[in-house]
C-alpha cells in the first residue's frame, strides 16, 4: 500500500520552518510534544539496502535549504526532484522527502513535497504532520490520496487538522500515533507495527 502524503508549494520553505512547524502540529494532532527530528542529505542505497549512512543538516544548513522552488530541468527530463530523509531517532522511523518540480506540466504550479513514511504508526504520523506544515507554510494544499483520512476528500491543513486532532493529552509519542492512525478504521490496523523500535 503506497501511502505517499503530498503538499503542494506555491511558494518555498525552509526545511527549518518545516521541521519547526512539523514539530507543532504533531503537537497539536496527538497532545504530546515531538521527539527531534533530523534531516540527512545524500544517504545512498543499493538494491533497497543503506550502504551509505549520508550527512546529518546542521542547523545553518536547514535554514538555508528551500522546498518549493523552481529546480534546473536536466536534459531529456521533464521533473527534476531533491531527496532528504527526516528520521526519528527516539524511535527508529523515519520519513523520506522528495521535493518535485515538474517544469510545469499541468500539475498545480508543478512544485510538490511528497513526504513516504516508514511502514509505521509512527512514520504516518510524521509525514501527515510534515505534509501539513509543508502545505500550510507554502501555501499550498494538502493531498491525500492514498490513506483518505478525511472524507470527502480535504486539502485545506486547518481543516485536516481540526478534524483529525485526538482529544486529550497524552503521555508517550509512539503511543499517541498509533491512537491517531488508529482512528481511521478503514485501514484495518494498518500498519502493524507501533514504530521500528
């Protein structure tokens, strides 16, 4: 089950200012604060195995890292994208972005941020919440196409939080994401696992 969460960008935005705001929507989603949560650059795979651990983004470089604006096209390419992963390290989960600009090909303005989660309660939770920053700070609209958390389908980010946050505090983050997945019954306890660890 693919279960890419994808904002649109009218404008760009720090990848801090996305972490940030990240950060407190999951707050305001689950009642409980966020753990950290860390960009790394040019981490490499091979046949669906890390072979390359990659670069952690030091502060100055998230905010100085943009989403959302115009990427050269290379030649013979139609879309041109940028690659990070947001992990979670409190829980071993973690949530691949790819920035996408399609060189206006008819989709919206074309630039896209496309948070894929970790198979994991906690992995959706965080790129729901990334996904809404990422569509509230660029202006732009949330789009959930695959997991359908709100029917009919929404795309403003205040409404998909206002309809989704649980109610109440809580005390543990894992726990609090698998509530909130939880709450959406027609993923049939999708996904199993709480987080990766």
């Amino acid at each position: 089950m693919s279960v890419d969460i994808v904002a649109t960008l009218a404008e760009p935005v720090t990848l801090d200012a996305v972490l940030r705001s990240g950060r407190q929507i999951l707050f305001d989603l689950l009642g409980v604060a966020a753990p950290d949560l860390v960009v790394v650059a040019d981490r490499q795979y091979q046949q669906s195995r890390r072979i390359g651990e990659g670069r952690r983004l030091v502060e100055a470089e998230l905010r100085a890292t943009t989403i959302g604006h115009r990427i050269p096209a290379a030649e013979n390419s139609f879309a041109e994208s940028i690659h990070f992963e947001i992990d979670v390290p409190a829980t071993g989960d973690g949530v691949f972005l790819m920035a996408i600009d399609h060189q206006g090909d008819g989709l919206d303005d074309g630039r896209h941020a496309v948070f894929a989660p970790y198979r994991t309660c906690v992995g959706v939770g965080v790129a729901v919440a990334l996904g809404l920053a990422t569509a509230r700070l660029g202006h732009g609209q949330y789009i959930d196409e695959q997991i359908k958390m709100v029917s009919p389908t929404e795309n403003d980010p205040e409404d998909i939080i206002h309809r989704t946050r649980l109610s109440g505090k809580g005390e543990d983050f894992a726990v609090q994401c698998e509530k909130y997945v939880r709450q959406f019954r027609h993923l049939n306890g999708w996904p199993q696992d709480r987080a990766m660890h």
